[in-house]
C-alpha cells in the first residue's frame, strides 16, 4: 500500500500528535469520550472530539462542556437546577455573552446566571502560590474535532477541524496540501468565499482564530469577513525571510499544533496575548478587535520570558524588529507578562517594576492606550510626567510605569533609593534613548546606594560605575528596527564562538516585506537631480572659506522661490495626475513631503497650497513642525488648529498633503499614507525611519504599492543606508576602550590640571559637599587655562592650544559615558577625571574664530539657471540579502584642525557651476537665446500639439516631447555646433537640456492658458 497524501493524512497527523494517537473511542452524545481519561493519564492534552456532538445553533461541544461543568462546578450548576429548561438558559446565556463580548473574555471571566458563577476554564500554573492551581489546571478538557458539520441551515458544510476548550470553539482550520494542488492560498480563499460570517462558527468573537494551514505554511486571522477577510502569517520565516524551515521531525508547520496549541502554551495564549478591545476610527465610531500574536511576537515574548526567569534581572536583550511589524502590540504583552514573572521557584516576583521607555510622544500616547486596553487588572498602569509622580507610582505598588527619554532626567532626579527593588525597562527604539545624560542617569537612579552609607571615595565611585553598566537590579529589553553598532554593543550579545554582538531575537525587515505585512518602499524610486548655475554680481572679488561657501550656495539655491516653485509644482501635479486621478487607495491616499528644514517646510506648504487652490482640488495642505525659537509661525497659526490635533485632522477628505521637517518621520503610523517627496538628505537610519513612514499595509483600501519621489538622495546612497537593516546586523567585535589611555595621557601632558586636583574634587564631590567647595578647585585651573601657550608669545598659537583642549575633554566626557556602560572592567581613574572635566569644561573659555560673514557671499551673487532632470523612474531598489557585518565604534581622539582654507569668489563660483552645471560654455544671454530657438522648433512641430500636450500617457507624452527636443537640436547643428556636441555626448548635460527645455513649455502653457496637467513630473 502506498502512503495517503490526501488533505485527510494532515487531519490525521494533527490529530494523532495533539491526542496522543487516542482517536479509536469517541464517546457519544451521552457520554465524554473513554480517550479523556486515557490522554490524562498518558499526559496528553487532547482527547478527540465527535462531530455528532457539535452543536451548531452555539457553536460548542455539547458533551464535553457539560461533562467539564458537571464535574467541576456541581455546587454552582445545582443553583440553577430549580429554574425549568435550566440547561437551555445557561446555553443561551453564554451565546449572549460571547455575542457581546466574545469568547475570549468570557472564557477569562466566565459567566454569571442569577446567584451561580460558572468558571469556563481553569487558568495556567505560572507560579507555586497556590498549591491547587495544577489540578485545577488539568481539569480543563482540550479536545479537537475533525470534519465539524457548522452550519444550521445548510447541513453538509463542513471546516476541517475546530479546536475546544471545555467544549467551547477556540480556534477553527482548513487544512491543504500542495500533493492535492492546494495551498494554504486556496484555504484563505475558502474562508472568504464559501465560510459565512453570519454562522454561529464564524460570527466574530465566537472563535479566538482561524487557521490556514498546508504542509509549508500557515496564516491566521480573528475575523472571518467574506472578500474582506484579512489573514496574517503565522510562520517561524527562514533565512530572514517568509516561509518555515525544513523540519526533520516533519512537517514544517508541526510548530503551529505540537508547539503553539499545546495545552499549556495555548491556555497562555488565551490569558495574556488575546484580547478583544474597543478602537474609535476618526469619525468617533466604535468598532471592536480581536487581537492574537503573530508568530514572531509571541515568540520574542516568550524566549525573553524564559531568559529572564532562568538569569533574573540585571541581562540585556536587544530586539531587532522591522519597522511596523507590530513592535507597540509586542511591547505591550511583555510588560504585562514580566509583571506576572516568577522565578524558578515560583515564589516570588523577578521584576517589582516594568518602566517602559519611548523617545516620542505620539508613540508614549499610542503606548499608554494599548497598554491600558490590554490591561486585565485596574490601577497598574500609571503615566510618569513628573519625579515626583514616579517616586508617588512606585510607593502605590504601581507596577507597570510609561514615561519617556525626554522626561526621564528630570524623573529620576526625584527617585531615593532603589537598589532594594529589581526593574525591567523597556526601551522602544533603542538607538535614540541609549546613549548620554538621559540613560546615564536613568542606570545610576536605578542602581545606586544611598548617599548616606559609610563608603570610602572609591567604592563610591565603583557603585557609580557599576550603575552606568546597567546594575544588576535591573534588566534593559531595547525594541528597535535599526541597530546602530553602539546599541549591538551595549544591549546585544556577545557568541562565545566568533566575539560577535548579536540580537536577542530578530524580525527581519525583509521577512516583513515578503510576508506582505508591510510594503516594500523602495519598489517605485524616482530621482531628481537639480541643476543650477549662479553669477556673480560684484566687481571685487572677496575670498571666502570653500567648503562652507559651497555649503551655503547650494541652501540658496535650494531654497530660492523660484526652486521651490519649480519642485512644489512636481509635487502637487504627480500627485493630482498620478495619485489622485490614479485612485490610489479608492481615491483616499495621502502624501507627506519631507523638507530640508522647518522654514523651507513652511515655504513648501504655502506653494503647495496655493497650487492646489488653483487646481480646484477639494482638499488642502497641513504643516507640521516643533516650535523653533525665533521662527515666527507656529502650527496652529498657520493650520489653523491646534498641533495635537494633525493626526486626527490628516485623516480627514479635508487634508491629504502633510509637509514636515522632522516631526512625523519617526513614530508615525497612517495607514493612507502612500506617496513621500523627499527634498532633505538622509543619512542611515533617518533614510530608513523616514521612508518606513510608507510601509503600513491598508487591505481595505487596497493599498499594494508605494511611491518615492526624491530631489535630494540618490538610489545608492538611499541603498547604502537600508543594506543593513534589510536582514540583520550583526557588530564585529568590541570598542578598543584603550584609546582612552591615549586620550588621557594627552590630557594630562597639557598640564591643566594636576591629578592631585582631579583626586580632591573627587573626595569632595562625592562626600556631598556644598557646591562652593567644588569652584574653589576648579576655578585656579580654569584660570591656568586661561594662561596656555602665553609662552609661545603667538596668541593664535596660544589659541589653537586652548581650542585642541577643550575639544579632546568634551571628546572624553561624551566616549567614556558611551563605553563605560559596556567595559569589562572597572577603572577608577577614568571615572574620576570623567566627573572631574564634566564640572570644568563649562569654565574653560576659548576664543571662538570669527564667523564668516556669508551673508556678505550671497550678496555678491545670483542664481542665473535652474533646472531639474529626473534621474531614475520607478526603480526598484534591490537590497543585499546577506547578514550585515558592522565594525566596532572608533573612539579615536579628535582636536583642532585649523582653519580651512578661502578661494576667491570667482573660483568658488566657478567651482560651483562646474559641480552644479554641465560645462556649456555659451553666457547666460546666449544660452536664453538658444534655449527659446530650440522651445520654438518643438513647439511648431505639427507633432507638438497631438503627441505632447493632449497625450494623456505619460510615457507615451515623454518620450515623444524628448524626441522633439533631439529632432529640434538635430535641426540647429550646424548653428549650434557646440551645443550639438555637448547634447550627443554628455549625458549628464543632455538630461539638465531636456529638463530646462520642459520647465520653458510648461511655464508657457500656463501663461497659454493651456492645460496646466501636462507639465513634466
């Protein structure tokens, strides 16, 4: 006989691995199945339903609930026994109830009739405080049911398996192999098109899950909605992508029934990960949602569950998961299951405390309401603006604190001692929150003993130093998307085998993108290069520093009227003719443009909205920034609402442009969001953070791709800084903290300071004396200070000196603060002068060189061209696969350099234009002239008006006006020999000629009257 690979051989052998094999006695619809007794006593789980038993109208195991009530809560049923149908009334009852509020809360809560409670499971032993808490626990009857027969009115429908506890329906599955031609994509397509929502089963709430499943992946979803039916992977991933790896033990989707449905972890599921809570969409309308984790997030939770109580506190776990791969909801159950934490004895708490740490406010406010949603109990959760309110929350018992990085120096210069208690401190978006002041602080107020107790200098110190590496009271679990090699060195961990620096646990951004739970923002780039030429309008030729010249003539030239029209005006008609007009999201999406700074933010709203006025659209534009010292707007100036209210409002018909600076390019989730303008260089992690804004998925509004249009980034450079995030980065090795030797040996050699200085200001400042002590130390050295390199009789010399000083202290300061927190080893003189320089630099005054006046450079010219030339259209930009090797931080000392040197006006002019400006040797006169014989040939083309401004295909319309263009040179060669020349040969100049040749059409047809929606994106 040969083997069964039917759909029927994966019902069997999840079936057999979930009871132990005990399918052969049933039981009847009298009696529970005689493999109860049996799987109990084998230790199995499962016990293997009948179908018969299955009651449609309330979707239960009629035999087995009763038989799980009857045994266990005799005394309560028999409180109801005296009503008539009483049997009747508990059953609908419990449909009410799971109706209203679904089967997950009232399995947590059970159900209430009249003067009987009725416990409909019996939770989990996480601890040994309750010595009866085990046999209660296997009370509870886990059974699954093949070939479930759901529907009342149509009788041979069937699911696959449903799976019960206590004989309520948890978790459905269809079932599928790829040997019959069918994968779990044909699954998902029967729950859409042929399981009906309106079925008892498959009525929201009623179960907890519905499973795809075939042999190599599986896909889950809390809401069976016909075509609208969203489902979520499910799967482990493998290479840091979609998928399961090959399991040797067989399937490789065992994991979902021998692993995840085990009674233990499932019972977990149900009690700490599941959740039914309340959402308010913009227009105030409430609708419910029933959470359950993905695979990855219940698995982070778990591995550091475990971790954390076999090692207790005082561990650090790094947590690399992409960007909108659900890290708030991730966050969200390890808090509260760290709460609950106990050690290995199950006597006591590993944590006192769970501190949650954001560095952005729109996340902390996004943190504190899923947090409080996913609370179970009451008055645990507290929000900490104030020391005063953290040391007041810690005192009540709070047990779970959210603040934020901002706030948290202010914070903890509030908190007494604390080293008696044991913390967890959860960190979202590691990189920024990790490093400095903030999280210096944040260690010691953690881990410091009272000031009070009898230490000597040094002890006093170490303690310090043992606080600044994270004490071992408390535990740093860091959530970020993208590591920088600081944060892998500081909270990943070291393989004893290659002194690698490794994540935790990693949720790729790659494995995100190819499970389709986020968008792939780089699948359609579009490039802009600028082209600009500048004159100079002076007579004189001043000198001026070159690289900060050239700097600065390209801000102006970036952010002249005439470039912000020319690129507002891209903007606004890609995103009329290619967004709005294309139906992107059903006619709903949004774009965001992203500007280089808060005034040219400014500049770019009042352009845009005006042009989209003009354009009769029925919506506008909204700003967004932080309020900037000096700048005379404000949001609510300009909006014309208050800031807080910009998400709420953005989400609105009313609004569908939003033009930022900063603000909004982290922590930013809307899901309409699909078309970005980027006119700001993006360096690494701000490139990924801010194009991530992106990726959120929409299925209701059939949101698939996305759209960058970039002015100021090149494909490679934006390649460059995804590359490393794509999979996962992984830190070569450790900082070589001896160059802190060198440093203070450069130090020291100045002869500023004496040690013995160093060593009294320690004695002082940590004996806790008055502040007045301490300037009597410092002030004689900063008056030394003030005195280095008289003796060279050269006072820029002398200058130079005192510059190279201060600029190696604050270099000392700021690296050892960053790499104490990582050393091995403690020493004891670092950590004083560390303290010691950090009193005395603010004393040390240097003469500053004058500042240049560059206003004078801008005045002396003016820019003569400007032109655009799209680069790349719709690239896709491909990303390297390969796990990303980062070497460690370089701590090499840094000092003066010296003034850099100053070229002419001229030659930075001249420089400038050949940088910025193809090499056409014509004066700006000749060229407007041979720009308008050219504009002339093309538009008396009898082609023009046919093929370019009526064409309605966009690249159909391109292609034919850059055709034009080279039939309108061809036409001037022998006129324009050179320009002929430059055309055919220079690419570079080409592209700039064609761009300028459009910008001049399009003007022109504005000026014509003609239609404005045919010029150039």
């Amino acid at each position: 006989m040969v083997s069964n690979t039917g759909e029927d051989a994966l019902e069997q052998a999840i079936e057999a691995a979930l009871t132990g094999d005990c399918r052969e006695n049933r039981g009847s619809a009298a009696q529970p199945p005689a493999s109860y007794g049996q799987a109990k006593h084998r230790g199995q789980g499962y016990v293997a339903g009948n179908p018969a038993d299955f009651d449609r109208r309330f979707a239960i195991d009629k035999t087995l609930f009763w038989h799980f009530l009857k045994t266990t809560q005799a005394e309560e049923l028999a409180k109801l026994k005296n009503q008539p149908n009483w049997e009747q009334l508990v059953l609908e009852r419990l449909s009410n109830k799971i109706r209203k509020d679904g089967v997950i809360t009232v399995l947590k809560k059970g159900l209430s009739i009249n003067d009987a409670h009725l416990n409909l499971l019996h939770k989990g032993v996480y601890n040994s405080l309750n010595p009866n808490q085990k046999s209660l626990f296997e009370q509870n009857i886990f059974s699954i049911t093949r070939q479930v027969h759901y529907s009342e009115t149509e009788p041979g429908k069937s699911v696959d398996m449903v799976l019960f506890i206590n004989g309520l329906a948890l978790a459905t599955f269809e079932l599928k192999k790829p040997q019959t031609k069918q994968t779990v994509h044909n699954a998902m397509k029967q729950y859409r098109e042929t399981r009906d929502p309106k079925t008892t089963l498959f009525r929201f709430g009623q179960c907890l899950v519905h499973f795809a499943v075939d042999t190599d992946e599986v896909f889950m979803t809390t809401h069976v909605n016909g075509q609208s039916t969203f489902f979520l992977p499910f799967n482990k991933g493998v290479n840091h992508g979609k998928g399961n790896p090959a399991n040797p033990g067989g399937y490789k989707t065992a994991y979902l029934w021998k692993e995840v449905l085990e009674p233990h972890s499932l019972v977990q599921i149900v009690e700490h990960f599941a959740k039914m809570v309340e959402e308010k969409d913009p227009k105030g309308k409430i609708k419910k949602i029933l959470y359950f984790p993905r695979y990855h997030q219940m698995e982070v939770v778990r591995r550091i569950l475990s971790d954390a109580k076999t090692n207790g506190a005082g561990q650090r776990y790094l947590i690399q998961h992409s960007a909108g791969s659900g890290k708030s909801n991730s966050i969200t159950w390890l808090a509260f299951q760290l709460i609950e934490l106990y050690d290995p004895a199950g006597r006591e708490n590993v944590f006192d405390s769970v501190v949650v740490v954001t560095d952005r406010k729109i996340l902390d406010q996004q943190l504190r309401n899923n947090i409080r949603q996913f609370s179970e109990v009451k008055n645990i959760v507290a929000a900490a603006e104030k020391s005063a309110e953290l040391k007041s929350h810690l005192e009540q018992g709070k047990r779970l604190i959210i603040t934020t990085i901002q706030k948290f120096p202010f914070i903890v210069d509030g908190i007494g001692d604390l080293s008696e208690k044991r913390f967890a401190v959860i960190i979202d978006e590691a990189h920024s929150s990790q490093s400095g002041k903030s999280a210096d602080k944040l260690n010691m107020s953690l881990g410091m003993e009272d000031e009070q107790t009898e230490d000597v200098m040094q002890d006093k110190i170490l303690k310090a130093m043992e606080g600044r590496k994270m004490s071992s009271n408390a535990s740093f679990f860091a959530f970020t998307a993208t590591p920088k090699k600081e944060t892998l060195e500081k909270f990943g961990r070291e393989s004893p085998k290659d002194g690698r620096f490794y994540p935790f646990h990693l949720y790729s951004m790659k494995q995100a993108i190819e499970e389709n739970f986020i968008l792939d923002v780089l699948q359609n780039y579009t490039t802009y290069q600028s082209f600009y030429e500048i004159q100079k309008q002076v007579a004189d030729n001043p000198a001026f520093n070159s690289k900060k010249a050239q700097a600065t003539l390209k801000a102006y030239v970036e952010s002249h009227p005439d470039t912000i029209e020319k690129k507002a005006s891209v903007m606004v008609n890609h995103f009329i003719e290619s967004v709005v007009k294309g139906r992107k999201l059903k006619g709903k999406a949004r774009a965001m443009v992203v500007a280089s700074s808060i005034p040219r933010a400014y500049e770019y709203y009042v352009v845009i909205s005006r042009l989209l006025k003009e354009a009769n659209m029925p919506f506008g534009a909204i700003v967004a920034f932080s309020q900037k010292e000096g700048f005379e707007h404000t949001e609510e100036s300009v909006n014309g609402f208050a800031g807080k209210d910009i998400p709420d409002r953005f989400k609105t018909d009313d609004y569908r442009i939003l033009v930022v600076a900063k603000k909004y390019t982290t922590g930013f989730d809307e899901p309409l969001l699909h078309t970005m303008y980027v006119d700001r260089k993006l360096q690494t992690v701000q490139a990924v953070q801010t194009l991530s804004r992106l990726n959120r998925c929409n299925q209701k509004m059939e949101k698939n791709d996305t759209f960058v249009l970039d002015f100021a980034n090149t494909t490679t450079e934006i390649k460059a800084a995804f590359d490393p995030f794509y999979t996962s980065a992984v830190l070569e090795g450790k900082t070589d903290v001896n160059a802190l030797h060198d440093w203070k040996d450069e130090l020291d050699k100045v002869g500023v300071y004496e040690w013995k200085e160093v060593d009294e200001f320690n004695q002082l400042f940590w004996n806790n004396r008055p502040d007045e002590e301490l300037h009597i130390i410092a002030d004689p050295v900063a008056e030394r200070f003030d005195k280095l390199g008289e003796e060279l009789g050269d006072e820029d010399e002398a200058d130079k000196l005192k510059i190279d000083f201060k600029i190696k202290a604050k270099q000392f300061v700021k690296v050892y603060a960053q790499l104490a927190c990582i050393m091995s080893f403690n020493n004891v003189r670092w950590e004083m002068l560390h303290w010691f320089l950090l009193f005395l630099i603010p004393k040390l005054k240097v003469k500053t060189p004058e500042k240049e006046d560059l206003k004078a450079l801008l005045e002396s010219v003016d820019m003569n061209t400007y032109a655009m030339a799209r680069v790349k259209l719709n690239e896709r930009i491909e990303l390297d696969s390969n796990e990303t090797v980062v070497e460690p931080q370089n701590p090499n000392q840094r000092g003066y350099h010296g003034e850099e040197d100053k070229d002419p006006l001229d030659v930075i002019v001249e420089n400038f234009n050949e940088r910025h400006f193809n090499g056409w040797e014509a004066t700006p006169e000749e060229r407007k002239v041979k720009f308008k014989s050219i504009v002339k040939l093309v538009q008396d083309s009898p082609d023009y008006e046919a093929q370019v401004l009526n064409n309605k295909d966009e690249q159909n319309r391109r292609i034919a006006l850059e055709s034009l263009i080279q039939r309108a040179v061809m036409l001037q060669r022998r006129q324009e020999l050179d320009l002929y020349k430059l055309y055919v040969k220079d690419d570079d100049f080409r592209r700039t000629f064609e761009g300028t040749i459009e910008q001049i059409l399009a003007v022109e047809a504005v000026n014509a009257n003609k239609n404005d929606s045919h010029r150039p994106i």
